[in-house]
C-alpha cells in the first residue's frame, strides 16, 4: 500500500526535536521558527511534557466518555485559571477542524439557523462544515456546501450588519489574528463592534483561537487585547504541543444535554496529561509573558530590515510581507542555512511561529540568519 499523495514535500526527515531546535537524520540542527504550523507552544520534547505523557501512557492511555475521567476536570481548573475564562465550560474533541464543526453546531443549535458569516482569507478546517467557510474553494467538495456561507472584506462592517440584519444568520466566526490569510489582526474596536453587533442581532460570535490562542499573541487569546466575550472560542493547535487534542469553550448561554456533543477519543486520559503539561509549563516559565516581551524585541528587530515591506504581529504570531513571493527565500533558509519558516496563502508573505520558550538569542540568529540571506539576495 502507498500513502495517498496529497502533501508535496521537502527532502527532509526530522528525527528528534530539542526546545527550538530539530535535528535530522543526517544530524543537521535545524532552528523551527514554525513550530509545526504553531502546534510546538513549550518547544520540542519539554522534560515535563515527556515525563506527564509516559507516565500516563503507563498507567492509561484511553478509556471513553461513559466513565469518570479527572483528568478532564483538572484541565478544565487550569485553563480556566491561566486563560481567564472560568466562566466558561470546555467541550473536548481532537483537532481545530472538530472544535469549529462542534462550534457551528452548537450555534445552529441554539438559534435553529444555518447561515454563517466569515471573512475573506480566513482559514476554519477541512472538515464539511468548516472547510464551507474557508476561503478556498479549491479545497471544498460539492459535498461540503450544504448551508450558506458569507464571506466579508476584513473589518468591513458595514456588509455585516447588512446580512444580520436580514434575521437569517446563525454564526459570525472570525480567526483572533488570521494565521493562512497573512498575519492579519483585527482592531480592538472592529472586534467590539462586532461583537455587540452580534448581541443586538441574537447572533452567535465564535472566536477561532485555533492558532492565535495559548499564548500566542502575547496574550492567552488574541481577542484579548479587546474588551470583548465571545460566546464560543475555538482551540487547538498549541493545547497538546503536538498531541491530538482541541476543544471549545462554552459561555453560559449555552445549555447542556446529553448527547447534544460527542466524541469517541476527545479528552481521552493521554490527551489531558498532553493538555495539562502544557499549562504547567506556561505558568513555571511564563510563556505568556515571553511571547509578547520576545515577540516584541524580534518585531524590533525585523523593522529595520529594508528588504521587509512589513511587519505585522502579536506576540510570536509574525507575518513579514516582501514585494515578491518568498518561496525561493524560504528554500534557501531551509535548506542552505538549515532554518524552519512558514508560508501564508499570499505568496509574498512568510509566517513566524516559533515555539513560546525561543529566547533574545534565538531572535538574534534567527534575524543574523535572515539578513545575511537577503543581503547575499541583492548581491547576486
């Protein structure tokens, strides 16, 4: 059998990761300043991380849903607590895909509506309901488009408040700081306004924290840099550190019954001891507080590269935007100076991702690495 070939892929084979660090099977180190797509938060192979998961896995792995697991219950405490969300209640699931499926379900459960409102380059999943308001059709079936989906311009709210004014709208979804669409982040008042929109209008505001949240922003959640609550907020990829594991945190509003959500391995006893080291380790290190101070000294920095067009960002979620695609740039980063960098569905725009625990010194190389590769650019 041969795996379906969906993926184009670098000649590259990691074998073993270290804090910032990967290494391949060739031993070459490579700095990871993606972090997996934002999945790596604590850096790669953390000790207590590896200590909580083995542990666990030796005792239990998985039991299902039916019996007591308090594990979920303590993940549940410790989110709450470093998030600020305690009035909040957490569904657990296995992706960033699952948490939006459940969250627009939740909110077609609750208004008995269909229509979503989204926003032009955002990014939800590739599951049914959420690849239907992805901005890509390239990566939706016929099948996948079985409710209507409004894609808005981007702070634009004036069409928004047009179509909620029809009665018709379900759901508003919108990414903390969109990831894909090129590092773009909402103003505080853009964000206050809609959410207030969406309470004048009855309408469900879902929060997609999927890449922005746990810590990424420099805050828990990128929509806390404005005085908003959403009524759902969607996690995953930094929750597990590379484990399967996502969820959705629930306001009040919303009411519980049996069978309303489920999950076969959601929650599962490995994924909360993935889930808790974590938050362990954001609250013994302060990651929180290093993504922003980092990601500051880094955007600094990077502001003074005369290459760069722009610079946008929060915390340790950069964008840098040149006048030209950067798939060649990020060649010759990966494979002549052995560094890890993302891409964004604007070609001339690269993603910065690195885990939360990166130090000054590793902006200094990273940034030392960057300009020798653009100014070796110009000369040639």
């Amino acid at each position: 059998m041969n795996l379906f070939d969906v993926y184009p892929l670098f000649d590259i084979e990691p074998i073993k990761g270290e804090g910032c660090y990967v290494f391949d099977k060739q031993g070459n180190q490579y700095l990871d300043f993606y972090g997996g797509h934002a999945v790596i938060s604590i850096g790669h192979s953390h000790p207590h991380y590896v200590q909580r998961i083995s542990e666990q896995v030796a005792k239990l792995g998985f039991y299902s849903n039916s019996v007591q697991n308090p594990l979920q219950v303590e993940l549940a405490e410790k989110l709450g607590e470093l998030s600020g969300c305690n009035d909040y209640d957490l569904f657990l699931c296995n992706s960033g895909a699952e948490a939006n499926e459940n969250a627009l379900k939740l909110a077609s459960f609750e208004t008995g509506k269909t229509k979503i409102i989204a926003f032009e380059k955002g990014f939800h999943g590739r599951t049914s309901a959420a690849v239907n308001i992805t901005d890509n059709p390239k990566i939706q079936a016929p099948i996948n488009k079985t409710f209507e989906a409004e894609l808005h311009e981007w702070g634009n709210l004036e069409t928004v408040e047009k179509s909620l004014k029809e009665g018709n709208v379900c759901a508003v979804i919108i990414e903390g700081i969109q990831g894909i669409g090129g590092i773009q982040i909402p103003k505080p008042d853009f964000l206050e306004s809609l959410s207030r929109l969406c309470k004048m209008y009855d309408v469900v505001l879902i929060l997609d924290e999927i890449q922005s949240g746990y810590g990424r922003s420099g805050k828990f959640f990128a929509y806390q840099y404005a005085d908003i609550q959403p009524d759902l907020i969607t996690i995953a990829k930094g929750m597990g550190n590379g484990f399967p594991i996502g969820g959705v945190l629930i306001s009040s509003k919303f009411e519980a019954k049996y069978g309303l959500l489920g999950t076969t391995f959601g929650g599962n006893h490995l994924a909360c001891a993935a889930g808790l080291a974590v938050l362990e380790v954001m609250e013994q290190e302060n990651l929180v507080e290093n993504s922003a101070k980092v990601g500051a000294y880094l955007m600094a920095q990077l502001k003074e590269i005369e290459a760069i067009k722009e610079v946008r960002g929060k915390g340790l979620m950069i964008g840098l935007e040149f006048d030209y695609p950067i798939g060649d740039l990020r060649k010759r980063l990966l494979f002549g100076e052995k560094l890890f960098t993302g891409s964004a569905s604007n070609p001339n725009v690269m993603r910065l991702l690195p885990p939360l625990n990166i130090t000054e010194r590793e902006a200094d190389v990273f940034v030392g690495i960057l300009s020798k590769v653009l100014e070796a650019s110009l000369v040639n």
